[in-house]
C-alpha cells in the first residue's frame, strides 16, 4: 500500500483489512453517524437544559401564579372594556398620574390579574414604574418578589451571568447543531419509523437506542419545527448583512421595526391639557374589528394632553402569527386615526414562525400537547447524551477504570439531566423559603438554582457514576414531592383547598409536582437495579501453531 493510501485509509482498518482486498470507504449512513453522535454529544448538555426550560416555560403564566401566592386565584373575568376602563381610572387617579406613557396588559384566562408599565416623569424617582393589578377593583396588589416562569423562559436562550448577545449566539450554535444532529439521525436510522414500533427492555444498549428512536420519532415534525424557528426568530442577530444593505436611514430602519413590533412613536406633548376620552368604548370598537378578537394589551402616550393617542394590540390567544396589529385612536375624541391588520410576506413568515414556537396562540389542550411532545424532545437529547456512554462502556479495557474523556462525559451527563431537576426544584423551594423583605430577593431564588446545580456537578464528580445518578434523581424525587407539603405550611393555599375551591391553576401545578416526582423515583429505582451485562468471552478455536506448542511441552 502507497503512502498517500496509508494516510487516507484508517489504521484500524488497515489492521482488519486482508492482504489483496481492498478497504471499503465509510458509507454514507456511518457518516451521517459520526456526524450525529459528535454534533449532540458537544453541546448535548446546553441543548438538554435548553430544551427541559423552555418545556416547561409553556406553562410560566401557571408557574408564576403559583409562585405569587399572595395574587388572587382565577376567577370569572368581566367584560375586557370595563376592567380596561376600571384600571385606565385608577392610572389617571392615583398610580402613575402625571407619566407621560401607560401599558396595561389585561387578565387572560391563565392569568387573572392586570399588569401595568409607565414610564415617569423626568426628576421623579425611577425612570420607570410597573405594578400588578386587581382587576375587579383596579387596586395595587403586592406580592413577593420573583421572576417566577419568566426566568425559564429566559434562561432557554439568554442563559444568565452572561451578556445577552454571546447567550444568544451560543443559543443559536447550540440550535444549529441540533439541526444537523435531526437530519444526520434521520439519514443514519434507515428504519426509524418501524423501530419506532420496537422496544425491547433489559436489554442495555439496544433498549436505549429503541427509546432514543422513539422518542425522536414521537415528535419528529415538532423538533424540526422548534429548532428551526428558533433561529428564525434570531435571524437579524445572525444574518444582518441582508437588512444592513437594504435599511440604512434610520427611516428605513423605523420602518423595519414597524413591520416586526407593534411598536407606535408618539410625538410629544402639545402642552395643552385635554382629557382623556373614554377607554371603553375604544376596546369595543377594536374588538368588532377584528370580528372578536379580545384586546390584550393598551399602550397611552401624553394622557391628559390633547396629543394623547391610544393604541390597542389584540390578545395572542387564538392567534398564532405574532405579526403586529393594532389601532391607534386619538385619545381625546375617541376616532380611529390608524389601523395596521397585516404585513409583508416575508414578515408573515417570520411572525408565524415565532408564533409556532412560542406557543402562546395555544388553548389548553394544545398546550399540553406541545409541553408532553417537548419534553418528549428534552427525554430524546437525553437519553442520546447516556447512550454514548452506555454504547461505549463495554468496549473499555476496564469499565471500573475508564479514561478521563469517558468518566468526564459520564459525570456531565449526571449533573446535566439529574442535577437540573434537582436544581428547578430547588428554585421552588427557595421561592418559599427566602423571607419576603430579603433584598434582591429574585435575584437570589435564580442564584439558589445556579448554587444547588453546581453542587450537583460536584457531587457527580466525586461520587461512583451509577450512585451518583441514584443519589441525584433520589434527592430530585423528594424535594419535588414535597414541594405541595411546603407550599401548605408556608400559605393559606394547600393542595386540598386548591382541589376544593377550584383553583386548577395551583391544584395543576402542584399534582404535575407529584407526578414528575413519582418519574424521577421510577428512574431512581431503575437505575439502582440496573446491573451491566458484561460481554461473554468467545472461544476461539485452537490454531495448528497452538495445538502443536501445546504438544511440545507435553
């Protein structure tokens, strides 16, 4: 064999190849392999804990009712006009007076309380201003301060103590890389959609590959889709040299925005006070134009001035393109001055893809539906992450003493998968736990998640691999479990009362508690009793030399 083959061809299969016959190349479908296995095994750990994060942020307006218990349980919602009219009243009267801009976004079947944003007058304390809202008497509520949900939310493409556009970059890589990884598993398993159908337990690596099959299968269109809209949703953070070229005065830029947000410039202040008209039949008459679409949100620039305008954006429910719409009515005669129900093609594209991904158009059913086909995603990254080493232990010289490379990956994988369920529940337990007047006390609920995470990390480093995936999932088990135990002694809403007043928000949230306790025990269990079956040894028959060295010394 030349030099120049020597190089091309593998040693390995330099050694195995006969004499006179030549080394076949790798075909195809084993390099769609290589490239599957690499490309999640490098950044299957971020992917994991991006995918169980933005999982559950599905339900982060459940989430964070159930972590501000001091806020009101659902109740019936009166007509969206007069709650908007009761809470524009109490702005104007007593909450923000004299700012020159108010946002109030208005209760939703998950959420049954108003929010609101200002913006302060200049000199007056904090530029901005926001509150929580009663919404049947317009009164401020005071609750404990955290991020609830809207921390998993973000963490699943900002991260944290990190500076949000190298979040977002690493977001995208890791994006880019499970795309490759989806259409090089789908080229390498030539029976994916039958081994779908075929799951053999207890038998070690094969039934790991079966559940891993499976799992991708299960939700197959749905992971594509996720991954790949949510790098639409970046696409000018990745690409900007197409809007760079095509929008260069800051004109063309507005109007860029304009096509992306429902964002509305409000010129300022005519300095003639003028009074506001009312709100309510403005939500009337944006509701019967877009033939029932309930308002979410109402943005008033310059109220008690005769410049005032007031924009209202349609409620996302039900909706699943996030492309703006809104209308913009003069705030002191009530007229409709401008009306926005659609968009570019390109921007359509774009909002409807958001939209997918986000979720929020969804109804209660369909929520679910993306939550259990998600986290469905969540089980195929990790079951992928134990498979390599699963695949790989058998093949160790000695799997009591692996390589650094191998003990290394099987420790990630530990405090990656067992670990981040152990850190969430912690989360919840310090929500519960901090007393209410700490200072930055939502920034120490995160810091507790980060500090509990790292110990697991450091746990799975020190303890023998399989004790520690016990000992994780165990300890994972019981703080989730007993998070509805805390939440009992710690305020006047146990799960009994919840069950009995009806408030599925809280009962919902507290039996999904119970029910992702009783998965990590069953994991627990499983892997305590899961015993590796060694290898069994071949026998060889004996070679012509052997028998007659056996002889010799006969």
């Amino acid at each position: 064999m030349s030099s120049t083959e020597s190089q091309t061809v593998p040693p390995k299969a330099i050694q195995s190849a006969k004499p006179g016959k030549p080394v076949k190349p790798k075909g195809i479908r084993q390099t769609m392999s290589d490239l599957h296995i690499w490309t999640g095994l490098l950044v299957g750990w971020i992917l994991y804990a991006m995918f169980l994060t933005g999982t559950v942020a599905y339900f982060r307006d459940e989430m964070s009712a159930w972590m501000r218990p001091e806020l009101p349980a659902a109740v019936q919602r009166e007509d969206a006009a007069i709650v908007a009219q009761r809470l524009v009243d109490a702005m104007a009267r007593e909450h923000a007076p004299g700012a020159p801009q108010w946002t109030i976004t208005l209760p939703t079947p998950r959420n049954a309380t108003a929010s609101a944003f200002w913006r302060n007058p200049p000199g007056e304390g904090p530029r901005f201003g926001n509150g929580v809202f009663d919404a049947t008497s317009g009164q401020r509520l005071q609750a404990r301060e955290t991020r609830g949900g809207d921390f998993f939310y973000a963490f699943h493409f900002n991260f944290h103590y990190m500076p949000v556009l190298w979040a977002r970059w690493l977001a995208g890589f890791c994006a880019m890389f499970m795309l490759v990884a989806i259409v090089s598993g789908v080229i390498t398993h030539k029976k994916i959609f039958a081994d779908f159908f075929t799951f053999r337990w207890g038998k070690g690596q094969r039934s790991w590959l079966d559940g891993h099959a499976a799992l991708s299968v299960l939700g197959l269109p749905f992971h594509f889709m996720i991954t790949w809209s949510g790098l639409v949703t970046l696409m000018l953070l990745y690409l900007p040299f197409a809007s760079d070229v095509a929008f260069q005065t800051p004109q063309q830029r507005q109007q860029l925005t304009a096509e992306m947000s429902a964002f509305v410039p409000a010129g300022p202040p005519s300095g003639q006070a003028a009074e506001l008209a009312p709100i309510a039949p403005m939500v009337q008459k944006a509701r019967q134009h877009w033939q029932g679409q309930q308002v979410g949100r109402i943005t008033i620039h310059n109220p008690g001035d005769a410049s005032a305008r007031v924009t209202l954006v349609p409620s996302e429910q039900g909706r699943v393109s996030t492309s703006p719409r809104y209308i913009v009515f003069h705030g002191t005669t009530g007229d409709i001055m401008e009306t926005k129900d659609r968009v570019g093609a390109a921007a359509e594209t774009r909002g409807v893809l958001y939209g997918l991904h986000l979720g929020r158009f969804a109804d209660t059913v369909t929520r679910w539906m993306y939550f259990l086909v998600s986290l469905a995603g969540t089980a195929m990254v990790g079951s992928g992450l134990v498979l390599w080493t699963v695949k790989r232990r058998t093949k160790l010289p000695d799997p009591l003493k692996p390589y650094f490379g191998f003990a290394l990956v099987e420790r990630l994988n530990v405090a990656a998968i067992a670990g981040l369920s152990a850190a969430m529940a912690a989360f919840f337990w310090c929500n519960r736990l901090l007393p209410l007047h700490t200072a930055e006390r939502a920034q120490w609920e995160i810091h507790g998640f980060f500090i509990v995470w790292a110990g697991t990390l450091a746990w799975a480093l020190v303890r023998p691999a399989k004790k520690a995936w016990v000992e994780l999932l165990a300890l994972a088990t019981v703080l989730l479990a007993l998070l509805p135990v805390l939440n009992a002694f710690s305020t006047d809403r146990p799960l009994w009362r919840s069950l009995w007043g009806g408030d599925w928000v809280f009962a919902g949230f507290e039996l999904s508690l119970l029910a992702f306790a009783a998965l990590h025990a069953h994991l627990a269990w499983r892997t305590h009793q899961y015993q590796p079956k060694a290898k069994p040894v071949r026998k060889t028959k004996p070679t012509a030399k052997a028998i007659e060295a056996e002889g010799e010394m006969a």
